[in-house]
C-alpha cells in the first residue's frame, strides 16, 4: 500500500512520461475542468501533483 505522497509522485512521473514538456500545461487544464465542475477535491489532488511535478523538473527544486 503507498501514502497519499507517494500516489501523487507515481502520478506526477506518469504525466510527464505521458505528456513531456507539456506535462505541466495538461495538469492546469485538468485542474481548471476540475474547478468548473465544483470538485475541489480533485483540485486539490491535481495541485498536489503540479508541485511533485515541478519538483521532478525543476533542478534543485526538491525539499
């Protein structure tokens, strides 16, 4: 079983093998459908996994 932390790295490394350079694009478009149909749980989720993505490239980005 993984922590809530550890889905939202799988997620955010899944993304970005997916989408590339356009990872973090497809993200905010995926939270903004998200906040339009009022599931702020799931802007949450998405927000979350923006920051891991971030972290993933952006060099000395990591805590």
């Amino acid at each position: 079983m993984f922590t809530p932390e550890q889905e939202r790295w799988a997620e955010a490394l899944a993304i970005y093998r997916m989408h590339g350079d356009r990872a973090a694009v497809w993200i905010a478009a995926r939270v903004a459908s998200l906040a339009l149909a009022g599931d702020s749980a799931g802007v949450e989720r998405f927000r979350q996994i923006a920051a891991k993505l971030d972290q993933l490239i952006r060099p000395g980005s990591v805590q």
